[in-house]
C-alpha cells in the first residue's frame, strides 16, 4: 500500500497499490491513475480508462479498499 501526505482531519492526499507490473492509485480529489509500470515505467501514460485493463484495475481497486478498511 501507498500513501502520500496528509490532508483534511489526516487522511492522506492519495493512496494507492503496487504490485510487480502495475501501479493503481486514488487522488483525494477523487481522480484515478493505473500505469503498466512494465510498459511504462516512468509513468507517463495514465491508463485508467483504457478498456484492456478494466479487470486488472477492478482487482486492484478491490484490494485498496481492502487495505484501507484493515
């Protein structure tokens, strides 16, 4: 699990999961990132709505929420 700064009341800014191939992040602003981070490893190319990933960023925000819950 990822987190970043401290925002209203401490919650963080962001939050966000890596696993060894991807990179799944939520913004406090409630904005989204998903990056191949075997493709793009600099992470220039937000994929969030890429359709080709869909199954991938469901499960990986399945298991954010999951950790945040703990």
């Amino acid at each position: 699990m990822i987190e970043h700064g401290r925002g209203w009341m401490g919650a963080p800014t962001s939050s966000g999961v890596r696993a060894v191939k991807y990179k799944y992040v939520e913004l406090g602003s409630g904005e989204r990132e998903f990056y191949n981070l075997a493709l793009d490893p600099f992470e220039l190319t937000n994929q969030i709505n890429n359709p080709a990933y869909a199954t991938v960023i469901s499960q990986l925000a399945d298991h954010l929420k999951g950790l945040k819950s703990e």
